[in-house]
C-alpha cells in the first residue's frame, strides 16, 4: 500500500458519507487506483461514488469489508467455505431494487469477485426458467408483438419461447 491513509470516507450519488477501510477499498480497481496515485491523500478526503446510491453502497462496502481479510492473507479451505455460505446469504436481496444496483456498482467501482458474486447470482436465478419466468423475475415487459415473436420462434427453433 503506498498511503498512510486508514480509511476512506466516500460519498454515495445521494450525498450519504461512509467509511470503508484502505484493505476493504483495495478491492476496488478504482479506489485502489486512487490509492497508489495518492489522489487520496489523507483520511479527511471525501471520494464519490456518483453513481451508486447510499442502500447500495451500504452492501457493497459490506462485501469488502467481508472479503478484506481473506483477500489479504492466505485463508485456509474452512474459510473458504464460511465465504461462500456468507456469499449466499448476502445476495439473498430484491432481484429489481438490489441486486442489479450491486452488480452495476461492482462493475462501476471495479471489484471483480463482487462483480463475479452478482452475475452468478443472475445466472442461477435465470437456470432452467421459461422466457416469461425471467421477464417476471426481472420485471421485464414483452414488448415484442406477436408477429415478431412468431419469426423469432422459427429463427431460434431450440429456445424456450412462451
């Protein structure tokens, strides 16, 4: 780490101030990158986070915080498996008010294995569901008419259209 700095204060798109520990931030490609370029400079400095608002930025900084001391240090398999059963019970959220709002904040600040966490999460949630399942589930409209959805059924024959 090239900072004395202890703590970083960011500041979510709604104006709310958290503290998020230097290990924690390092997860971050782009607070990480702050870091070394000592844009942060000491702990007074406020960083925002325009695009990730103050419910959102709450779980993200959760995540690190969870995931400092394991990312820096050599933990052991039993860990390893503790991580993973938080993991789970972390991304048990809103699918429309939360987890799309940690994935686009995990892609916006760059931490990968959050990022990694919430597409695999989108994924299971969309394993072995029907179209209009996953339009449900994610509150998408089918706003293709039925013309358009008969050409796509006999261009994409093997794809669960219903």
């Amino acid at each position: 780490m090239m900072s004395s700095v202890e703590a970083i204060t960011v500041v979510s798109s709604d104006g709310s101030e958290f503290k998020i520990t230097v290990s924690a931030a390092m997860l971050s490609k782009l607070l990480n990158g702050m870091l070394e370029l000592k844009v942060i400079v000491s702990d007074d400095c406020k960083v925002p986070i325009t695009r990730v608002n103050s419910k959102t930025l709450v779980k993200v900084i959760e995540y690190c915080e969870k995931h400092a001391p394991r990312a820096n240090s050599g933990a052991s398999d039993s860990d390893a498996e503790e991580q993973k059963k938080w993991d789970i019970e972390f991304m048990k959220v809103d699918v429309e008010d939360t987890l799309i709002d940690i994935l686009m904040a995990a892609s916006f600040l760059n931490i990968q294995g959050l990022l990694d966490l919430a597409c695999q999460t989108v994924a299971d949630l969309m394993k072995e569901k029907t179209l209009s399942q996953i339009r449900k589930i994610f509150h998408i409209k089918n706003d293709f008419s039925s013309e358009e959805q008969d050409q796509l059924r006999r261009q994409l024959p093997g794809c669960f259209f219903d």
